[in-house]
C-alpha cells in the first residue's frame, strides 16, 4: 500500500526530535523522501538514519540555524542537489522563553521572534524558489493556538506565532498564482511531549503547590474533548495539508485543539 505522499521530497526543521521527529517519521511512512535540518547535527543525524533504516525511504540529515541566511539556503540548495526537487516544507523549528512584560530581557525577546517568525519566513522565502519553478509545492508552518489568543506571561512566544500567521496569510497570496499553497497548525497543549512531561509539570507544581498529576489536570479541564494534543493529532493535519486533498486550501490557519481554540 502506498501512502498519500509517495516520493515526494519534504524538509522538516527542527526535525531531530520531538514533534518535529514525528512529523519526520510520520512523513516518511507517507512515502516521502525526507531531509532532517536540525540546529543539533548529531541528533538530525541519528533521527534521519533511524527513518533511513525502518523505511525505505532516503534521507538527508543537515545542520541549520533557521535564523542565518546563507545556512537556510544552503539547506535547500543541498536537498536539491541530492533530491532534485522539493515538494514539501514544514517550519517547526521554535523557542518559547516566557516572562512578565516588565521583566521580559529585550534579547531573550528578540531571539523568540528571530527564530519563530524570522526563522519562517527565511525557511519559506528559499522552499518557494523551487517551488515556483515547479509550479507546485506547500509549505507549512508549525504555529500555535497562541497564534489566535494571547498568552499569559508569554507575550515574545505569542507574538511570534501571531506574526505566523500573518505571514502565512501573505504568503499564501504571494505564491497562489504558482501553485504553492502555505498553511499552518496551531496545535493545543501537547501534554505528554518532553516539553511538559521532563519541566512544566513540575515547575508549575512547585510554582502553585500542587501536585504534577493536579497540574495536568487542570490543562486537560481546559479542553472541552478532555485530554491534551499529540504528535499524531498535528501528524494527521499536516500531512493533509500537504496532499492533494488539500489542493483547494491555501493560508489557512488549522486549529488543533480539541476545541479549546475555534477561531
């Protein structure tokens, strides 16, 4: 059985672990050829040999800081050099640093919009070229349900996706005419990521004086569907979106969320 995305050449930042490692393995079941860029070089190594050696699919692992210029372009110009093309893009590398406004430090600000919405919109500006001159592609940022309502404590991270946004939108209007389409996710809480299982549990426990399984369950009585979002929740969305059953969609803005964001 073929998947719904058979030989098509997708790139994934921030692919080395994480949700970003899932969208690569999820990616590659589909039938995509799949380059892993990652800051961590080891780490997209060893997640791209792992795709390598459980599929059939090729891989290509690359070093990147989705912030410079002259390394996101490289990273395309190198899957280009061994793939030929490049069908699909999905933006996930991201920081989140949160802080009170008045106690926010303006470079650790910085950085979180630098990575977030600059490192986007310089991944999207390079995956287009080729793109265009295809006359198809898409591209599809990881964004967040702080994409569509502020964050409390969280204004650098909220911020950055609501830009996200933004820039999807124009984009979209950009390359519609080449056949490109660009979308993004906006995933809730992903509950059972690292993320928060290995930190926010119990930083917020020791923060509120609860316990971590109390913490958890506060956020899950935030969703009316009762439990957090997983890797294969965003999985399923993104690899629609980047099928052709999504062939009509361009700068769209998905939620994923259990219904805990509607707009």
């Amino acid at each position: 059985m073929t998947g719904m995305l058979e030989n098509r050449i997708a790139l994934v930042t921030g692919g080395a672990q994480g949700l970003g490692q899932a969208i690569c393995q999820r990616l590659a079941a589909e039938g995509c050829h799949v380059v892993v860029a990652d800051l961590n070089e080891e780490a997209a190594a060893t997640t791209a040999a792992e795709i390598a050696a459980t599929t059939n699919r090729q891989t290509l692992a690359v070093k990147v800081d989705v912030t410079d210029e002259s390394q996101v372009e490289a990273m395309v110009d190198q899957t280009l050099e061994k793939f030929g093309r490049l069908d699909i893009a999905v933006s996930n590398a991201g920081v989140l640093i949160a802080e009170e406004i008045t106690e926010f430090p303006a470079e650790k600000w910085r950085v979180v919009m630098n990575v977030n919405l600059f490192g986007y919109f310089l991944t999207a500006k390079h995956a287009a070229r080729p793109m265009k001159a295809q006359g198809k592609g898409a591209i599809i940022q990881i964004n967040s349900k702080s994409g569509k309502k502020g964050s409390f404590k969280n204004s650098a991270y909220a911020a950055s996706k609501f830009g996200g946004i933004g820039l999807t939108q124009s984009i979209a209007l950009d390359l519609a005419e080449f056949g490109v389409r660009v979308n993004a996710v906006c995933p809730g809480n992903l509950l059972d990521s690292p993320l928060w299982v290995n930190s926010l549990y119990s930083q917020y426990a020791k923060k509120w004086g609860i316990t971590e399984a109390e913490v958890r369950q506060k956020y899950v009585d935030q969703v009316p569907m009762k439990r957090g979002c997983t890797y294969e929740d965003v999985c399923n969305v993104v690899v629609f979106l980047a099928s052709d059953q999504a062939g009509y969609m361009t700068g769209q803005a998905i939620n994923v969320t259990g219904g805990q964001e509607m707009r």
